[in-house]
C-alpha cells in the first residue's frame, strides 16, 4: 500500500510567445544576445518549476525550455550534422492533405532546423547542456527544494529517426559514433542528481514517419539496435536513476499506421531505464494497458502511463484519471506506478494545440485523479 502516487509528466512544456521566437532564432543560426537569452529561459524555468509544483507535480522538470525541440537540439552539441530537410508526412496525414493544412493552422508551423546527418558524428560542445543544468537547479532552489527532478535528453535511435543518415554505410555506424557522443550528455545529467530521461519515440512513431520505408521485420531490427544503442551508451547509469519515454507522435491525426504495442513491447522491455513513460489515455491506445497486463514485466520495471491526452485541451476528470490509474495498480501494484502524460505539452518551439493555461489544469487535474486513486487502497 502507498499513501501517495507519484505524478510527473514527459518533459516539454510550452515556451510562451517570448522565448518562443528567440529560440526559433538561435536555431536558424541568426546572431542573438546570449545574456538576453539565459535571462529569457532562466525566467521561464522558475515560473515553470513553480507552475509544476503549484499544480501538485511529484517529479518536476526544466519543461526543455532552453531547446527548440526534444529531438533536433542535439545539432549545437554535436558535429556531423549540416542542412534542413523537407519532412515526410507521417503515413496517416499523407493522404489527409486538408487535414495537414489545419493541423497547421491550429498547432503551428514546424519552424525548425531539420538536418541530416552529413559527415562524422562527434561531441563539441557540451555548454549548453550545462546551462541547461545550472537554470534548472537555480530554479529548484528557488521553487522546488525538495522536489524529484528530471532532464530529458534525445536516445541514439531518436536521433537517426529525425536527422537522417546521409554519412554513414550503415545504421548501426552511425549509432555505435552517437553512443560516443551522447553518453557525457546522459552522464552529466545523472551525476547534476536529476533522473535521466530518454526520449525513445522511435522505438514507436517512427514506423510512420522517420523510418516509415522500412518493412516491419526491417523496423524491428532496427529497434532492436536503437535499444542496444541506449544501453551501452548508459552502461554506467544505474537503471533506477532512469526514465524512458515511448509514444506514437504528440499529434491530433488518425493514426491508424500505429504499430501495435504488443508487436515492440518485448523489445522496449529489453532496455535499461526502471521508468518507462507511454500513451494510455489517447483514444488510439488506451485499449492497450491490456498489452501491459498480459506481458511479462521484470520486478524492476516501473509503469509511468499517460493519463492525460496531450492533444486535447479537454480537461479529463480526476474520477477518470483515478480509474485509468486502477488499471495499472492491478497489474504491477501501486508502487510501481507514477501518473504521467501522453506525451509533451510543447515537444517544439511554436508546436503544439495546447493552450498554455490548460497545461497546468491538466497537471493539477493528474494530481487530483492519483490521490483518488491513492485513497482507495
């Protein structure tokens, strides 16, 4: 029994239409007032950190609000990236041209730099990583002492799946150089004393768009090397110091190209992190907690299933979330569950059909719902 179930979410939270633009500038290589800018995000995470908190947030995090997105930040980190690509249309709005058009307008333009992987893949700079450290513990000690706290950062295989290889002659080269380069990234992370999270949507929304190609015995594969990719590179990190994030893509389509759960579940459980953070509140996946019950779970194994739809600003209802969080305190006991999100709240600068102010209603909503949920026990 548990007096209290742990909430959290999946990382980004939306920027604001200030730090909105300096973000989109810094990433088009436009110059930009570096002090300006630390100030900019620095603002923006004490409010974020205390918004988090305020709403009853167990594990907190910096809302990956000094990156202009959660997967193609790593471009002023590391070398061997260069360009900006057109992207492919995930294969369910491929046909739904209308309905690209509104997404659009309603969650806006995709403004960021998209490159491809040109040349080889090495670690040259690592400060704004640091930066990204020192705001957010300036901000915990400002609003959240006490607090669990996590980071976010992209897995090897999220990488591939966004920047394309046009480098390497295989997939599993340009893995075995972005192991190298990621793990001071990850390490640096665990060793700031904040859990580390791995964003691995490839290991599930990239059979529709970044390796959307691939025959499904081909995808398989190439997951299965992602996540032998993850493990090496965090070796050193201790599993219950880690999170790992899976999901179909933060986006209101009809997503019937979603490979099942139950086709990937044996090899997402092969990974290292404890936590693992996946969509179960979506109307396209919430049928799968059954997936969860029926698989064989390692003890280690902790169950962090989004509770909240992230493409919607309805506000579910504690009394919902309470049953949703039912389901899985059946199968692994309460526990090993934290009440989590679907997915981010702004997983890029400028994108994304949540208003801001119903964020945090969301969030406050996932406490109320888990300490239903707790009082029941």
């Amino acid at each position: 029994m548990t007096s209290s179930i742990p909430t959290t979410h999946v990382g980004s939270l939306p920027r604001g239409s200030e730090l909105t633009p300096l973000l989109l500038a810094r990433d088009a290589g436009e110059p930009y007032d570096a002090a300006a800018f630390d100030s900019a995000v620095q603002m923006a995470v004490d409010a974020a950190v205390a918004a988090q908190v305020a709403a009853g947030v167990t594990i907190v995090s910096d809302g990956e609000l000094g990156k202009v997105g959660y997967s193609t930040y790593i471009i002023e980190r590391l070398s061997g990236f260069g360009g900006n690509s057109a992207r492919k249309p995930a294969l369910d709005l491929a046909p739904l041209p209308e309905l690209r058009t509104k997404l659009a307008a309603i969650m806006g333009a995709q403004e960021f730099t998209r490159a491809d992987c040109v040349g080889p893949i090495r670690l040259v700079n690592l400060d704004p990583l640091h930066d990204d450290i020192r705001r957010f513990r300036t901000a915990l000690d400002r609003h959240g002492e006490g607090a669990r706290a996590f980071m976010n950062s992209a897995s090897p295989g999220l990488i591939t799946a966004f920047q394309a290889n046009a480098f390497y002659p295989t997939h599993d080269a340009y893995l075995a150089d972005l192991v190298d380069a990621m793990r001071p990234e990850y390490e640096a992370i665990a060793e700031a004393g904040f859990e580390l999270q791995l964003d691995c949507p490839d290991l599930a929304m990239s059979r529709h768009t970044g390796y959307q190609e691939m025959e499904e015995a081909a995808f398989l594969k190439t997951i299965e090397a992602n996540v032998a990719a993850l493990n090496a590179a965090t070796a050193n990190i201790a599993p219950e110091r880690m999170r790992m994030h899976i999901c179909w893509g933060n986006y209101e389509g009809p997503h019937d190209h979603d490979i099942p759960l139950e086709r990937i579940i044996d090899i997402v459980l092969r990974a290292r992190p404890a936590t693992i953070l996946f969509e179960a509140a979506n109307p396209r996946h919430e049928h799968e907690w059954t997936v969860w019950r029926d698989a064989a779970l390692p003890d280690d194994k902790i169950l962090a299933p989004g509770l909240i739809d992230t493409c919607s600003n309805y506000l579910e209802h504690p009394e919902l979330i309470a049953q949703r969080i039912a389901r899985f305190i059946d199968i692994v006991g309460a526990d090993r569950v934290i009440a989590s999100t679907d997915c981010g709240f702004g997983t890029f600068a400028g994108y994304g059909k949540i208003d801001p102010a119903v964020t945090w209603k969301k969030l406050a909503a996932l406490r109320e719902g888990a300490d239903l949920a707790a009082a029941r026990l």
